[in-house]
C-alpha cells in the first residue's frame, strides 16, 4: 500500500472552488482509504460556499467540503476487519473522542471534541480519496446504489429525529420544512409507524416528493394557515375538540422563525416538538407559555448518535427509497457549477449528486 495522489475540490475564498492534488496516506491502524463514488451536496456546504461560515464555524483557510459519502475501499489498515479491499460502504462524517462521557453512554453526537467533516478546520471528502476510521465505515449491501449510500447521512438525521421524538405506531406527526432533512424525516417517521404524516412547504415541487416518499397529508404554507389544517385534521381524526387538534410528534426541519414557531404550536396537549433545524438568529420570539400550558415538550437535535446502521437496513430493505431525493447531478470536474446551481435553484432541486467515480 502506497500513498496515492488523489485530485480534490477545494473552497479557497467567497464562492470559489479549486483543484489541488493532495497526497492521501496509506490507512494506520483501523482505519480504511477510499475511492468516493458519490457526494451530495448539503446546504451546510452551500452555506459555507455563499456565506464562509455557519455559527460559530468560521472559513478561515483552505477548506474540502462534502460530508454525505459513499465509495469503494481501497486499502485497510492493521486491525481492519469489518471491512476489505473492493467492499462497497458509507462513511459516517462525525468521528467522536470515545473516551468521554457522552461517548461512554452512547451520546457520541454531543462529544465535545468530535471531528467531522466539511467542518471548519476539518476537511471533507470532496476529493478522489479519503482515509477514515474503520469504526465509522458502513458496508453496503448491492441493493443500496451508490447514491442512497452517500443520503445515509442525511437520513440518520430523520432516524435521530423520529427517536427523539418518540414517533410510534398509529402517531400523527407535522415535519414543517420538505427539503431533503424534511423528505427523511417523512421516511423515518414512516417507518417508526407513523400513520398521519403531514408536510407542509412553500413549494409544491418539494411537497410532490414528500407524498412520493410517505407523507399522507401535504400542505402549501402559501394558500392559508397550516396551523388551522393541521388542527382541524388532527382533531377530526383523534375525534377531539378543535382546542385540542394538533398532532403527536412536530418536527421543525426548515430553520426557518416561522416553522420554528409553528412547531411550538402545532402538537396537540401532551404532544412534543423537535427542532431538528434551528433559525439563523439565536434570539427569537416563540410562544413558549402556550407550549408550556400544553405541556408540550421540546426537544433538541444536532446530528445524530448509532443512527448509520439502521438507515442501512431502512434502505437495503426497501422500505425507505433515497434514490427519489436525487434531482440534478454533476460530474466530479463541474463540481463548482453543481454548488452554484444548488445555490440558485433551491426551489427546484432537492438534492444534487456529484459522481466523483
């Protein structure tokens, strides 16, 4: 095993995307090298495309973007046995210390010196090759295309967030947002038992997918009150008063203040909102006594913890289908024009694909 010279797509400034070759090492011990075959674009990478940051991660050098992979393997290091050499896999992009507390009782996600991907200073995987721990490598299975192999990622956001909030057989759940987290998290409700999945969008293009994916209910913000739908739906179906519709379990996955605020109001008394994306500016003014007098719980997400096996069975199986998610993709050489577009064409597209193969 050698080192291999591997072309990368760089982010060197405001909207500019390079090429560099780079020197990938030969894999240590437990970890694995390889060849990516596919990277969706997120909006977290557009987001540092437009803008250089998010938060409190800041751009402030040099930066590989792409976090949802899938590829080949090339070479293992000493210890590897999960994986071999032309195995098909998916890379889980967060890697945590596994030393600490959190890591210890399984909360991995909140590991406060996790690394992962495409997140400032740490690169991602837009590039030929890529070495990764082995414990955080996926094998797939050949009913899992290359494509729904790379959307793992975002769809262990939905499981993450179905587990939170607790979604159950027979549940009537509310996902405010139907972009590509809102579409998984449609996908893992369904598959937590949801029976009453309403999503509600300002686009119908993206509402046309949620419903093609599991929603039973869709509702287009722009020609009325979705709060009033979802209630007056909710209330006819648990045979309740109108004062009491809402649903089970309402999954904010916009990052918008007026999804943000919807969610708040949308479970019925006893119900729980999850805020699996949050609104651009850390104040904001909700309606929190209302919540407080439903006893409306809420509930945080950020990423997600032991999610990866789980999609791998959702998809492999059948009952969840990420390759619908892909609308536009681009060759691994126009991997500026592909973040452009995603940029402009957000009410268009719902996920684009580069194939770095």
């Amino acid at each position: 095993m050698t080192t291999i010279s591997s072309k990368t797509s760089v982010l060197t400034g405001h909207r500019t995307l390079g090429w560099e070759q780079r020197e990938v090492a030969t894999p240590g011990p437990h970890e694995v090298r390889v060849q990516v075959a596919r990277i969706g674009v997120c909006g977290s990478d557009v987001h540092y495309f437009t803008h250089g940051r998010i938060g409190k991660f800041i751009v402030e050098g040099p930066l590989v973007l792409g976090h949802e992979v899938s590829g080949v393997v090339d070479a293992v290091g000493e210890g590897v046995t999960r994986v071999k050499p032309g195995d098909r896999v998916a890379l889980e992009p967060g890697v945590p210390c596994r030393r600490c507390t959190y890591c210890k009782t399984g909360a991995y996600n909140l590991c406060p010196d996790m690394t992962f991907m495409a997140t400032p200073p740490v690169d991602g995987a837009l590039s030929e090759y890529v070495v990764w721990p082995d414990d955080f490598v996926f094998p797939v299975p050949d009913t899992v295309s290359d494509d729904a192999a790379a959307l793992l990622e975002p769809l262990a956001v939905g499981i993450w967030a179905a587990r939170k909030g607790d979604v159950r057989p027979g549940h009537s759940v509310a996902v405010l947002g139907a972009g590509p987290i809102g579409c998984t998290t449609v996908m893992a409700a369904k598959a937590a038992g949801a029976t009453t999945i309403i999503a509600v969008d300002l686009e119908d293009f993206r509402l046309d997918l949620a419903r093609q994916v599991g929603a039973t209910h869709t509702f287009n913000a722009r020609s009325g009150d979705a709060l009033a739908y979802i209630r007056e739906l909710c209330a006819e179906r648990d045979g309740l008063p109108l004062s009491h519709g809402g649903v089970d379990v309402a999954f904010e996955t916009a990052g918008s203040l007026p999804t943000t605020r919807l969610t708040l109001a949308a479970p019925k008394p006893g119900g729980v909102a999850v805020l699996v994306g949050l609104p651009a500016d850390p104040e904001v003014s909700l309606d929190i006594v209302s919540a407080a007098s439903r006893e409306v719980t809420l509930r945080g997400v950020f990423r997600y913890a032991n999610c990866y096996p789980a999609a791998v069975e959702l998809v492999a199986s059948g009952a969840v289908n990420l390759d619908a998610l892909v609308t536009h993709r681009y060759a691994f050489d126009q991997t500026p024009a592909a973040f452009e577009f995603a940029d402009r064409e957000k009410k268009t597209s719902m996920k684009v694909m580069i194939d770095v193969s």
